[in-house]
C-alpha cells in the first residue's frame, strides 16, 4: 500500500523540533513546507537537519534556517522515464510534484523507482558484552537477543540493515555466544551472510575489530553496538562519510543537560552575572561507527581497547574524524529503564 505523502506537509511557521518530528514519523525522510494555501515554499531532508544542528541551531529555531528554498519539482504530466533520468542526473531522492499553482498534488521518491542497491560495505555488530544492568534478565540469555516487542534487538537491527542493501555480516559475541549463534546461524534464512568473531575474553568496545582479517575489509566498515535500536538510514551516514574523506566518522546524538543551581559567572572576586538553572547542549557518542579500510592496518588494537581510545588515536595522528549527527529515532538498550522505554516505543 502506498504511504500518504500528505504527512509530510508542515507550516511555514514549523521549527526544527516540528521538522524533525515529522522526519521521525513520515517514512519518506523529507518535509514539504508548505503555505496556507498547500503551495510549496521548500523542503527539509535529514541532511539538512544534520547541518543546522553542526550549525548549532536549536528546537525553537525556525524552519527557515534549514530549508532548501527552491527545490527541484516536476508538474502532474511528467513521464515516469524523465522522473527516473531527473532523479538520476540530480541525485535526488524525493521529487515533489506541483500544479500550476505551485500547489503539492504529489511527492516521487527514488526508492519507488529504482530497483534496491546492494551495498559493498561489510557491518560488524558488537555482541560480546555482559549485559550486567539488565540483570536478572540476562543472567541466562545474551543481552542481543532479549526482546522488543516480538523479535530479539540484534534480529530488528539486522533486518533494517538487511532492508538499506547490507549482506556482509561479522558478529562479535563472548558471553552466551552458542546463543547468538544457534539463533542466527550463518544468515542464510535472511540472505546474508554471517561471520563470528569469537572473544575468549571482553576486548573493550573497539577490540573485536583488531579479530578482522585485513583482506576481508576492502570497504569503509560500518561497526555499531548490537544492543542499539534505531531508524537511522545507513546509506545516508555512509554517503556522509565519503563526501566528508574521513577516515573515521563517528554518529552522536544532540543531549541537553540542566545545571540543577544556579550558576555564577565571576571575575576574580566579582560577580559578572547569576544565570538560573542553565541548560547545556552536547554532542554525545551515539555507538554507530565507520572506519576506512586503513585503519585496520594503520591503527593499534591493544585489547582492552574501547573506542575513545581508538578515535582519540586517529586524531592524534592527524586522521580526518567526521561527526554525524543522528536526529532519527535512537536507543541503547543498556538498562531496565532503556528496556522498559524501548518496550514502550515499539507500541508507539
């Protein structure tokens, strides 16, 4: 059944919380802004988020600030063959269609057209750890299969990478690992492939990596932790990586943090100002990684080793590390109250 492209109108007055709140919830990664009258004024993909936040701008801020304000549209009678050459000579992935008002009658979407790309790049989901906030749930089952809703989290993460084109799998597991591996077996029920990565010991959160063999890795690699939910598009972060030349690129995650007190600002013994509760926005690691070929052999993996220790590395040397902010749906599943939550989202 064709999704209803009217859920990705939003007023000219939306800001950024509107926008992204429409992106999490439309399923077609786009918002058509649009006047009274339903006549476009521009449109907001996840990108475009993605730079206002680098930018700084904030929930309140309008949504003019990141708004494409003369977007590629295409009129009612347009072939389906001069859409599919258009999408393809601009590298587009959404095509409103506008009367000859410039009122929206309809949204195109790359993915309706072409035929799914498989994609080169292998994946390696981090499933060694012990699980030791979820206990008792994970005295006798590995965090990764504990589930949300009807299915396992690892199975839910590796279908919607199985869905953006990924068949390269490697597996990390330690603790129940015969689990993990009796209930995915070698891909094949999904069509994948699957490797395991065996620890004898925890290797940090970066230390299964060091477990690949240098030839197996000819693309960028994307690493993420197996106790993650999220509806992040794969393909977008790895386009980002490579537009960027990045050896590395880490996805963070925007966190508000309120300073409970009152916070004075001085100089020397005198008081400049008395702010009220601040509140204080960073960018916090958000477990979702891609490392180039190069760093498999460029990098040194002295188990335990996490993955600040790693990154930190690659700055040291000079290495370009790319940030990606993820604004999509994101969970870490590392505790009760994270179970609880994802269990409560999932009914959402």
């Amino acid at each position: 059944m064709k999704k209803d492209w009217r859920s990705t109108l939003l007023p000219v007055d939306s800001t950024i919380g509107d926008l992204i709140e429409s992106l999490d919830k439309n399923q077609f990664r786009i918002v058509l802004i649009v006047d009274a009258q339903n006549r476009l004024k521009g449109t907001v993909t996840d990108g475009d988020i993605r730079r206002a936040l680098l930018r700084d701008e904030s929930m309140s801020s309008p949504s003019s600030v990141a708004m494409e304000k003369n977007p590629t549209t295409i009129g009612k009678e347009a072939s389906a063959q001069y859409v599919l050459q258009l999408i393809r000579k601009k590298e587009l992935m959404h095509l409103p269609v506008v009367d000859d008002q410039g009122k929206v009658i309809d949204l195109k979407t790359a993915r309706e057209l072409l035929i799914k790309e498989q994609q080169p790049n292998p994946v390696l989901l981090m499933a060694g750890g012990l699980g030791k906030r979820l206990r008792p749930l994970t005295n006798f089952t590995p965090k990764p299969l504990l589930r949300v809703g009807e299915k396992p989290i690892l199975q839910t993460t590796l279908e919607r990478l199985i869905d953006d084109g990924f068949e390269r799998f490697f597996i990390s597991v330690n603790y129940r690992a015969e689990q993990v591996q009796a209930f995915f077996g070698d891909g094949s029920d999904w069509g994948i492939q699957i490797n395991y990565l065996e620890e004898s010991e925890p290797l940090g959160t970066a230390g299964a990596i060091s477990l690949l063999k240098k030839e197996d890795i000819t693309q960028p690699l994307l690493v993420m932790n197996a106790d993650l939910l999220t509806k992040l598009d794969y393909k977008d972060l790895l386009n980002f990586h490579q537009s960027q030349g990045a050896t590395a690129t880490l996805c963070v995650r925007s966190h508000e943090f309120q300073i409970p007190y009152g916070v004075v600002h001085s100089d020397l013994n005198q008081v400049v100002r008395i702010e009220e509760k601040p509140s204080q926005n960073f960018f916090v690691n958000a477990g979702i990684y891609v490392f180039e070929p190069s760093v498999l052999t460029d990098t040194v993996f002295t188990p335990p080793c996490d993955m600040p220790t790693v990154l930190n590395q690659l700055v040291d040397q000079g290495a370009k590390v790319g940030m990606f902010p993820i604004h999509e749906y994101w969970i870490d599943v590392g505790s009760l109250k994270d179970l609880e939550r994802a269990q409560f989202d999932v009914h959402e």
